[in-house]
C-alpha cells in the first residue's frame, strides 16, 4: 500500500473561494481565521482531493461539483 501526502492544493470555484493555491503542505497544518473566512471549505477541499483517485469517482459524478481541484502528492506528479 503507497501512502501518498498531499504537498500542494488548488481550489478553484468552491463555495466562498473562487480561486486558492496553497502549497508546501505538511503533516500537521493549522487553519487560522475569522468565522466565514474559509477554513472549512479548504478542509473540504482536501478531503475531496485524497479521496478522489479517479476522475470517474462517484464524489465528483453524482455532485455534479463546478469546480476544480488539482492535487499533488509528494511524489511530483498530479493525482
């Protein structure tokens, strides 16, 4: 089993974020802000990005989400 780290994360089009970059994540990150600031939909964001493997997966299909969610791993390429 290949365990995979998220490094970096762009969310585009979700809720209240319509563009984001975060990079240079590491194993424990903490999320600082006011209440509605985004904080939640950027752990939504990542939840969606490492349980989505494949384009084909239901989460994305049966939401019909209009956004888009680039993920990275720790081993350079696009997941």
């Amino acid at each position: 089993m290949v365990i995979r780290m998220l490094r970096s994360i762009e969310i585009n089009n979700l809720r209240g974020i319509s563009r984001c970059k975060i990079r240079d994540l590491n194993r424990i990150n903490i999320l600082i802000g006011k209440n509605g600031s985004g904080k939640s939909t950027i752990l939504d964001a990542i939840y969606i990005a490492s349980s989505s493997v494949y384009p084909e997966d239901d989460i994305i299909l049966k939401n019909k989400l209009d956004y888009i969610i680039s993920r990275h791993t720790n081993r350079g390429d696009e997941a």
